[in-house]
C-alpha cells in the first residue's frame, strides 16, 4: 500500500497550490483529481485570461468582500496570505498581468501561464499526482486515512479535501466534498448557487428579452434596511433575464422570492431633466430619454404607457416623474437562476465552526481538511475567490508541516 504524509482529493488551485507549499514544506503529497485536465475553473477564468486575485481585498475586515454564515472565518487565512504574497509569486514566475477596475488583476495572455506555475510549484515540491483517479471509498485508520482508488488503496496521515463546488458541472464539478464531510459528521450549509445570471418569467419578461445584448451601468439592491446589499457595476439584458457583473454580484446574496431593485440611470436625475426637456424641447419623450440611457431601453421603456409616447412638451407632470421613477426605482422579483451550469461559484459548504481557522483542520477529525469552493467561504466577483483557493491553501499547508515538525 503506498503510503504518503499527505492525500489532497481535488487539483483546482486550491488542491494545486496546497501540495506545492506543502511538498516544498518537506511533506510527502499525493494529489488525486477525477477528471483528466485538472485546474479547468482557472483555465476558463476571466474569459481565458484568470483575474487571479484582488488588490481592494482588506484581509481585517473579510465581511466586506466574503459572504458565508461566519464570514471572519476566512480572517486568519486572508492576513496570513494575503493577495499581494501570490503577486510576488505571479511574478516570480515571469508572468505578466494589468489590473482592470476595482482591483482586479488578470494574466495578461493566457490562464494556461496560471496553471504551468501551479503545476512548477508543485513539481519543486516533488508533488506525485494521480489524475485521472477517481476515489471509492475513505475510512479513517487508527490515526490514518486510507482511501480507495481506482488505481490501488493509499494510507496518509493527512487528508485535505480541495474538490471545489457544484457550479459549472460539465467541467467536472461534484458534490464529492460535501458528501465527504457529511459521511464524517460535518453539518453543510445548503448549497445554491452564486455569480449566477438571474432569469424571469417568460411571459412578465416578453417587453424586456428585446434588450437581450444590451449592457450599460446600473445600481442594483436587495435585501430590507437592516440587510441590504447594493453594488454599483453594468447590467447585461439576456433573452431570459438579466446577467453582468451587476447581476452577477447580488445573485449571492439574493433570495428566491425577493426583489430586486434597479436604477437603470444611477448617475443621472432624470425627473429633473425630462422636466427642464419639457420647457424647451419637442422632441418624443423617447428621444429625450435616449439622451441619458441606451436608445434601445429608451424605446422599450415608453412602450410600458400611452402617457409616455408623445412629444415631451404635450406629456404631464405626473408622466415624466413617473416614467422617471420606474427608470431609477424598477422593483422585480426573479423567478430563479440560471443555476449550477452558469454559476462562477457555490455559496454554502462545510460549516466553517466545524474547522480551525488557522489550519483548515477538522474539528471532530483531526488530520482532516477542508480547504477552498467547499468551505463555506464564498468571494466576490473579480477575483476574491481566487485569493481565498490560495489562502486557506497556504494556510493548511502551513499548519501540516507544524503539526509534522
């Protein structure tokens, strides 16, 4: 039977980067991963490119950035770890990268640059992986794990379990983890998905899937006053709802059942300028209106009333304030999501009071792991959940080769 300090199950970038610190560490690591390409949520990332992680990221205040039913869990991992130690390492290796808004850092070729030092690193730490392998069976040993392969049984000391969330199953995605954790008495908060576009009622949708394809910058909110989420990014029109980063962003925090709210022109006041249009201008209202969002919505919108579709100095008061309110406070309740074939991430996973935050490890089973998408940890869009993967790696690895020492 061979034999290993450590098992990591799942070769994502958390399961990757974990062996390699952990093998530089002086660990003896085997990787096992399901699928025959490994680390495919870093090769398609970012549109190819991987926006590996986030400059805003405060490690002191994880609640700004990271949702989860603890979410200072991540605290400890994001100090000890933080997004601008897998910088140096990004630079280290030669590969070159820009920041775009809001912090957030893309390759500037290819994901592929991602994966070849992930793998390098692990190569340095004489890292031995297995892949594809798939697991049948783990059992706890007397104070070893041993686990079932398909290519033979494997005994460790350790074992970490980095298989990542249920999104984007065509990849490879699976709930291996969670049922990992149940089978040894870990409690999982429900899994739903997140980074998800949101969709609608085929019929109540029919005036706006005309849009499909149309972007432009927006501020939407949910949740009531004592939990209320807002983001200031662009909204994507699709032919079954809406997506964009804006979307993309409150779907982590939205509830089926809730509304939305939308300002479809956030940086303008637009009551007051169809007003001040009325007094000298003859122009329809949906020309005006195309003077301050996309012709395209323009157009959709005044079709909703009468009272809108006539020259801006025949239409009401009341008209113009009220076309201008359904613009800037358009309230609308999804009827779902796109779900786990769109979403970027899983919210949910393994109950983070059941792991110790400096280690990763168990609570009830010490020498076992929770690290990365399983946890429930999840990130913003724009590279947070990149920064966790390598964080609570290191931090594992770190606790591993101490406890080892």
């Amino acid at each position: 039977m061979d034999s290993f300090d450590v098992v990591i199950i799942g070769a994502g970038a958390a399961g990757l980067f974990c062996a390699g610190v952990a093998g530089q560490l002086g660990l003896s690591v085997l990787l096992i991963d399901h699928a025959p390409k490994l680390a495919e949520k870093v090769r398609i990332a970012g549109g190819g490119r991987c926006n590996f992680t986030n400059r805003e990221l405060d490690p002191r205040a994880p609640h700004k950035h990271f949702l989860g039913e603890n979410p200072h869990f991540c605290r400890s991992a994001l100090s000890r770890y933080t997004a601008q130690d897998f910088i140096d390492l990004v630079r280290r290796h030669g590969i070159p990268f820009h920041e775009k808004h809001k912090g957030q850092l893309f390759g500037d070729r290819s994901s592929e640059d991602f994966i070849r030092m992930l793998l390098a690193e692990c190569d340095a730490g004489g890292v031995v992986r297995w892949q594809p392998a798939s697991v049948q069976a783990v059992r706890q040993a007397a104070e070893r794990w041993e686990l079932d392969t398909d290519r033979g049984t494997v005994q460790s000391a350790r074992l970490v379990v980095a298989t990542g969330g249920l999104s984007i199953p065509q990849i490879g995605a699976s709930d291996f983890g969670l049922r990992l954790a149940r089978q040894f008495g870990h409690r999982v908060i429900d899994p739903r998905p997140a980074l998800v576009p949101l969709t609608f009622d085929g019929e109540a949708w029919q005036p706006y899937a005309q849009l499909a394809g149309l972007a432009l910058p927006v501020r939407v909110e949910t949740g009531d006053k004592k939990q209320r989420m807002a983001f200031d990014e662009d909204l994507l029109f699709t032919h079954r709802g809406l997506s964009g980063p804006a979307i993309l962003q409150i779907s982590s925090y939205w509830r089926p059942g809730t509304p939305l709210r939308l300002d479809l022109a956030p940086s303008e006041n637009l009551g007051a300028e169809l007003l001040q249009a009325k007094a000298r201008s003859k122009r329809l209202v949906a020309n005006e209106l195309a003077s301050h969002v996309p012709a395209r919505l323009a157009d959709a919108w005044v079709q909703q009333d009468a009272s809108w579709q006539r020259p801006v100095n025949e239409a009401s008061d009341k008209a113009l304030v009220a076309l201008a309110t359904r613009l800037s406070q358009w309230e609308l309740v999804p009827t779902g999501s796109e779900g786990w074939r769109k979403a970027e991430v899983m919210a949910g996973g393994v109950d983070t009071r059941e792991l110790g935050s400096q280690s990763m490890e168990s609570r009830r089973h010490p020498g076992l792991h929770f690290i990365g998408e399983v946890v429930d940890v999840t990130g913003w869009l724009g590279g947070y959940n990149f920064q966790w993967a390598w964080s609570s790696a290191w931090a594992c690895a770190q606790a591993m080769a101490a406890a080892r020492a």
